[in-house]
C-alpha cells in the first residue's frame, strides 16, 4: 500500500484515538488509563506473536526496543496528563511540532543540513504556535511565547516533544538498519508498554486509586482505545518502512486538524476557530518541513 495512505489512515485512527482516550481521562487518572489501555491493546496485538520473525541480530534490537519503549511511555503517559489536564484543541496542536524538533536537533547534533523551504516550515510552525497563544491581555509581542515556557501549564507537553523526537529517531534505526519486522516490533513494543506501566502502577498507583471509576461505559473506551492504538501504530510503522520519517509524521500529523474540529464540538471547547487557524499554521509548517 501506499505511504500516504498508510500515513492518512494512522491519522484518522490516530484522531480517533485522542477524543476517545479525553473522554476516557474524564473520570480516569493518566497512569492507570496508561496501563489499561496499553493492556488492552496487547490482547488485540497477541496474533501478531504468531507472525513475529525474529532476525539474527533479535537480542539486541529487542533490547533496544524495550530501551526506546520506555522512552514511548514517558511520552505517552506525558501526553495523557496534558489531554486530561488541557482542552484538547489546546494541546494537540503542540504536539505537531515534533517534526521540528527532529530538525533542529538533526542540524545542531549530527550536522544535518535545511533548505529554505524547511527552515521556512520551521518559521511557519513557529507562527502557529505563536497564533495559539494569543490571548486577551497580553500587553508584550513576545507574551504567547513566554506562556509557554512559565506557569507549567506546558511541561508534559515539552517533555514529550522531547521524548518523541528520540523515538522517532530510534523507530527509523530499528525499522531500517536493525532490520526488526513490523510485527515483530508491534507485539514486543505492546509488551513493553504493559511491562513498564505495571511495574509503574506498583510503585506509584496507590495515590491515584481513589479517581479511578470502572463502568461499562469505561470498558467500551478502554476497547475502543485499544482498537484505535493498534490500527494507527502499526499503519505508521509501515508507512515509515516506505518513507523518510519525516514525512510519515507529517501527513500523520493531520490528527491533530481532525481531533481539533470533532474533539472542539464534542467537549464544547473555546477558541476552536483560533486553534483550527494554529493547527493549519503547524501542520502546514511540518509539510514545507518534509
């Protein structure tokens, strides 16, 4: 199949995902949610087991899988504290900006070289970022920037952007130069996920019990999150085989757009028009990236 279809299925799932995982930390703790979801995903990969080829350097790139599947948890479960804790019009569009974190790291770590038209995208996700922050009283030009970086309401998400830019890294190395098969990868990295959330949930879920409310409308969330994972995750990872990273999360990154438009009606949200317009900003800015 196509790369870019693949990539614009992972995106509709991957919309699919965001609302559905929002609605779920309504009445649901980030960690707890992190640990279901990721179990519940696992019983859905479990048949990609029986197709897992294992090829002659397997040790370690499981070994580094399990490394860079504990990086993907800090992300994910970064990422669930800020939908849980945000308007998910105000948090997504954030996350576009991975790509140019891919760069810039690209350029001042291993040399990598931007044309103008990628710096020019840069500048662009720059100006979507700064559309997003606009807010009524601000006195200064530089005051949407400042708020990102003060007060906190922004950590996780900045943690994640982080996190995110060395696992996209690592998914490229794995996929191309370790040779590790998708389904290889797919059923050990949900492994992982449930490994690493357990042993988490031991430690620190105690503190979090208390907010945590079972239903059967929370069980049908919890399946459909499992559902949405899965197709979004693996049509990405073969999409990446087909294509530069970049791209991949480019075109993937217009989840972002559709969650915004069909989060902002459901949840009822502010400003949707401003953050569709910031949205558009990035997602254009990772497209001139690509």
């Amino acid at each position: 199949m196509n790369w870019f279809v693949l990539s614009f299925i992972s995106a509709i799932f991957s919309a699919a995902g965001a609302i559905t995982e929002k609605k779920s930390l309504l009445n649901f703790d980030p960690l707890r949610f992190s640990f279901w979801s990721s179990f519940v995903t696992l019983i859905f990969t479990i048949p990609f087991f029986f197709y897992a080829v294992y090829p002659p350097n397997a040790d370690t790139s499981l070994n580094f899988l399990f490394f860079k599947t504990i990086l993907s948890a800090g992300a994910f479960y970064c990422v669930m504290i800020s939908i849980k804790n945000l308007e998910i019009s105000e948090a997504l569009p954030l996350l576009a900006l991975s790509p140019g974190f891919i760069a810039v790291f690209g350029v001042l770590l291993i040399g990598d070289d931007l044309s103008i038209q990628q710096w020019s995208g840069i500048l662009l996700m720059l100006v979507g970022t700064y559309v997003l922050e606009l807010k009524k009283g601000n006195n200064h030009f530089f005051d949407p920037i400042k708020n990102l970086f003060t007060g906190g309401k922004y950590n996780y998400i900045i943690i994640a952007l982080f996190l995110f830019t060395a696992t996209s890294l690592i998914d490229r190395v794995l996929l191309k130069d370790f040779k590790l098969p998708p389904y290889t990868f797919m059923a050990y990295q949900q492994l992982f996920y449930v490994v690493i959330f357990g042993a988490a949930l031991m430690v620190w879920g105690k503190r979090s019990a208390a907010s945590n409310k079972f239903s059967r409308e929370m069980v049908i969330l919890l399946l459909l999150v499992g559902i949405f994972t899965l197709i979004y995750r693996y049509t990405q990872i073969e999409a990446v085989k087909l294509a530069p990273v970049a791209l991949v999360i480019s075109v993937k990154r217009l989840s972002i757009l559709f969650a915004i438009i069909a989060g902002g009606r459901i949840f009822k949200e502010d400003n949707i028009s401003r953050r569709i317009t910031a949205a558009i900003l990035i997602i254009a800015g990772t497209a001139l990236l690509a």
